[in-house]
C-alpha cells in the first residue's frame, strides 16, 4: 500500500546513508543560509535556519564574514539527516 508522496513511486525513498552521500557530494564545503534554501530545494528557508540557528537548534559549526552565516557541510548535513522525520 503506498500514500501520500510516494505514491506512484517505483523505488523506495532514498535511504538515509545514500542522501547523506549525495548531499556531500552535491554541496560546497561552506555555503550561506540562502544557498542552503536553494541547495535543499526549497525545505528549509533561509528565514527558518535564522530562526533555528537563534534558538540554539540549528547546524552547529557556523561561520560569521561580516552579516553572512554560513554552514559547514559536513555539520549541516548531519543535523539535516538528523531532523528526518523517519515514517
């Protein structure tokens, strides 16, 4: 019985070991909350990860260059793959 998103798929969703590999492919070593955005396709805004990163939830290992914050990689993609919500 398939549902909701994945309905009509042929495969099963990418495993977490395997998007974890292809998010560290795919983004650059460090990279701001805007590419993020864009990089994850839209899950998480920019304004979120501010908003995150304010409350002491978000990545860990931020860079400050002047008003930027940036992320980097590895960190990132393990605090993503952390917030999967597993069903």
């Amino acid at each position: 019985m398939t549902c909701g998103f994945f309905y009509g798929r042929k495969e099963p969703p990418m495993a977490e070991k395997d998007l974890k590999e292809t998010l560290l492919d795919a983004l650059p070593p460090v990279f701001t909350r805007r590419t993020a955005a864009k990089l994850t396709g839209g899950l998480l805004a920019a304004g979120t990860l501010a908003n995150l990163d304010c409350r002491g939830r978000g990545p860990s290992g931020t860079v400050r260059l002047g008003r930027k914050i940036a992320y980097r990689r590895e960190e990132f993609v393990d605090w993503l793959v952390g917030r999967l919500d597993r069903r």
